[in-house]
C-alpha cells in the first residue's frame, strides 16, 4: 500500500498543500527540517545521562504487525493537563531516525474540529508506521516526517480517540481557547517528562483545522515566553500549516465555487447559494443551512470530497468498524438532527483515502495495540474513532 498509487498521491497531495509558512524569532531559520547529512546509523536514542526514566516507561515496545526494520523509537502515553478535572492527552512520538539528540521537535495537530492527530497524521500521513489496508499491519513509511525531526503527534482536545476527561462537563466547554490552554499544559508536561527537549527547536505543525489550533498555540506560548517569572519558557521557533482553515468566508466561497465548477452541484443550486448565503457571518439563514446541506450531500453518494476523480471507498463494513461512506452518512445525519446549523462545520478530517480511515479504526480498537500503546478504554463502550463527531 505504501507504494500505490493513492497512498504516493496522498502524500504528494498533503507536502504540496503546505502553503503557508510562518516563522517566529530568527529569520536566518529558512527551514525546520534540512540538517547536515547524516553520518550515524538509525536507530538512535537518547544518551543514558539525557534519558529520563519517566519517559523510559512510555517506550512502545513490541507493537502488533510493525515491520521489523527500520527500528523506531517511539513513545506513547497520557500527559495530564488538568489534575483538578482529571484531564489528559494522549501522544505518540516518534524519534528522528537519525542524530535525535540533534533534531528539531516537531508537534503536529490534525484539525476537525475532533481528529485524531494519532489516526490521521500518524499512521495515515506523515508517521513512519502506516496502518495497512488490513488494519493489522503496519507498513514503514520511507517519506515520514521523523527522518528529519522528532515528532509529537497528541490526540487534542480530551474526548478525542485516547484523550479523556474525567469531568464530563467539560466536553460541553470545549472552544478554541479551551483547546490551546490545554495544549499549553501538554507541551510543558510533556518537556517534563522528556527534558532533553526542553532547549530543543521546537515548531508547531498541523492541517486544516490545525490552521486554528497551531497559530493560537504558537500566540499563547510566544506571550506566555515574555514571562519567564510565570512561565516554563519554551523555545518555539516558528510554525507550518497545511491547507489550514483560517477564513470562513473564502472557506466556504471556496467549497462551494469548487463544487460548482467541477459540475458536483448544478447552476441552480449554486445560484440558490449564492443568492441566500452570507459567508461573512457564522450564523447562517436557515435557506443558506437548507442549500448548502445539498451541497454536502452530493459528496456523500459517491463522491469522494478529498479527491473527487478517484472512487470512494467501498470497502466493506466489518462487525467492528462501519464502512467511511456509512460513517459519513451518519455523521452527516447526525449532524443534521443535531443542528443542522453546524452542516457547514462538516470539516475534512485531514487525509485522502478515505478507506484509511476504517483502517486506522481496526488497528486502534484492537486490545494488544491499545496496551503495547499504553492506552486505556475510557469506559467499557470505548471505541477509538478517528474524530468525534460532537466538536464538528
Ligand atoms: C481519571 O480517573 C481514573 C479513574 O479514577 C484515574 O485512574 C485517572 O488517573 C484519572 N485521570 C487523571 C488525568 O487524573
Ligand atoms: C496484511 O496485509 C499484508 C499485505 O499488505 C500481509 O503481508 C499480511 O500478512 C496481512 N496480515 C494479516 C494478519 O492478514
Ligand atoms: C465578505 O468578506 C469579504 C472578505 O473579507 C469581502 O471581500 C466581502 O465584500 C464581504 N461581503 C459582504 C457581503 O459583506
Ligand atoms: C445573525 O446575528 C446577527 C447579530 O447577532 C443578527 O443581527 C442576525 O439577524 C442573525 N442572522 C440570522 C440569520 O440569524
Ligand atoms: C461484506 O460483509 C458481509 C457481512 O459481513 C460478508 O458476508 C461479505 O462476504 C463481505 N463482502 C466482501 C466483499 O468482503
């Protein structure tokens, strides 16, 4: 899988689609990645003396169906965010493949709202172990990220795949401030338990709604910086979205001027949106709500909106994980008896073969995955998904 067509095209798709590219401090960094050629062999991990023992019992060791070579060193776990709530996030991190003790830290976020960073940009995107088309194996990705940097994926906000609260409550608190605080509290836990990373280059990382998320993290670390009496410094040295979300109204200008001139919708609905819709505000008109849900809706029969020329998915449902197209079918009813306001907000989580979704579900349902991962069931109707559908 890792060398057909749609995974080459996917990943192709997600490194092109970086196109904006912010850096804080220096201006003499041009990039986060490119370091002087490689003289040691992989794999690499820290010196005893850097090493934490903390850490050290969040190493993943024998996880099911990772290939045998490359080694990777990688780490998972829960990081608390909150003790009083009992909130904590779960990451998995992977060390660079070579000279870790010279890489930068890369923390990288999927959007949604509610996608699992550990689904997508893990074991879909840019991880070195992709979940195989069965759902049991994993496949070495030769274009990962962590060739070039350590890298941080973290399941955020809580109530997303791994990450949990024990204050139910706060599910229905949930906002972008919300979501950076607690990111906040995530990377100055996670530099205590690995403290060689603590003067480390540090960029932030992310795609879609991430282009929320990574810019309002950066915002609160780089003021949070100026008051080091207060505040664990943390040396963030800039920030890449990827075909982030940053502006409602081009957003969804952009969908729906997309949709119509590749002939997904016709004139008269586009038209009709055009006539009723105000992309400028957040509360749409019930005929903007009533439209452009038939605008969605022509991409949920057969249409695969990440990739409108290749097939969907039709991959056949299993007892445990539904097929995408029904998953999507569902989210979009749901979403429509929930709220038919919050349609619009039926964000792309990240990825361009659907199928990997149901994958990746496979893979992180079963048990001796979760326990080599050092995750827990939340509860005993936990069900790992790759993005919970209350924040969309
Ligand atoms: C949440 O509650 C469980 C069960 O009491 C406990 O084991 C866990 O440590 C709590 N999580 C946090 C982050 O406090
Ligand atoms: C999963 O698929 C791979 C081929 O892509 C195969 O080598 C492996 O044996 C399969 N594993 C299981 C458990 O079926
Ligand atoms: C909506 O916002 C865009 C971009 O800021 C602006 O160009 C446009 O004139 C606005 N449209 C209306 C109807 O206010
Ligand atoms: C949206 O909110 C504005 C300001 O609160 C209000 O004036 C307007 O009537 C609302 N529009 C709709 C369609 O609810
Ligand atoms: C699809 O699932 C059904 C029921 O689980 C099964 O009987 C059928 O063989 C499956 N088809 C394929 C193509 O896997």
């Amino acid at each position: 899988m890792a060398s057909s067509p749609s995974s080459i095209n996917a990943l192709t798709l997600s490194l092109l689609s970086v196109h904006l590219l912010v850096f804080l401090g220096s201006p003499s960094i041009t990039t986060c990645i490119k370091l002087p050629p490689e003289t040691e062999q992989r794999p690499q991990t820290f010196s005893p003396e850097e090493e934490s023992q903390d850490s050290e019992s969040d190493r993943v060791i024998n996880l099911p169906g990772q290939p045998s070579t490359p080694s990777i060193s990688q780490f998972s776990g829960y990081i608390t965010v909150n003790e009083a709530h009992g909130r904590a996030l779960f990451y998995w991190f992977f060390e660079a493949q070579t000279q870790p003790s010279q890489r930068p830290l890369v923390l990288w976020l999927n959007g949604g709202p509610g996608c699992s960073s550990i689904g997508y940009g893990a074991a879909v995107e840019l991880g070195p172990l992709r979940v195989d088309t069965n759902g049991t194996d994993l496949l070495y990705n030769e274009f990962a990220w962590n060739q070039e940097a350590n890298l941080l994926f973290v399941e955020s906000p809580v109530g997303v795949g791994f990450s949990y609260t024990n204050t139910s409550s706060d599910l229905s608190m949930i906002d972008d401030a919300f979501v950076a605080e607690d990111a906040y509290s995530f990377v100055v836990n996670w530099l205590q338990k690995f403290p060689q990373f603590k003067t480390r280059d540090f960029f932030l990382a992310g795609e879609s709604y991430a282009g929320h998320y990574v810019p309002q993290l950066a915002e609160l670390i780089y003021d949070r910086n100026k008051d080091t009496a207060k505040y664990t410094p943390i040396n963030l040295k800039g920030f890449i979205v990827g075909n982030p979300e940053t502006n409602d109204y081009y957003d969804y200008k952009g969908l729906l001027e997309y949709a119509w001139s590749h002939a997904v919708i016709s004139d008269q609905l586009y038209n009709k949106c055009k006539q009723v819709c105000d992309f400028n505000v957040s509360n749409w008109s019930s005929e903007c709500n009533e439209a452009m849900s038939v605008v969605f809706a022509a991409y949920l029969q057969e249409i695969d909106i990440y990739n409108i020329y290749a097939p969907r998915c039709l991959l056949n449902s299993s007892s445990t994980s539904s097929s995408v197209s029904s998953t999507s079918k569902s989210r979009f009813e749901s979403l429509t008896k929930v709220n038919e306001h919050d349609l619009r907000r039926m964000r792309i989580p990240g990825g361009y073969d659907p199928c990997y979704s149901q994958y990746a579900e496979m893979y992180f349902n079963r048990q001796e995955v979760q326990s080599s991962l050092h995750a827990r069931a939340v509860n005993s109707n936990f069900r790992w998904k790759q993005f919970h559908v209350e924040y969309v």
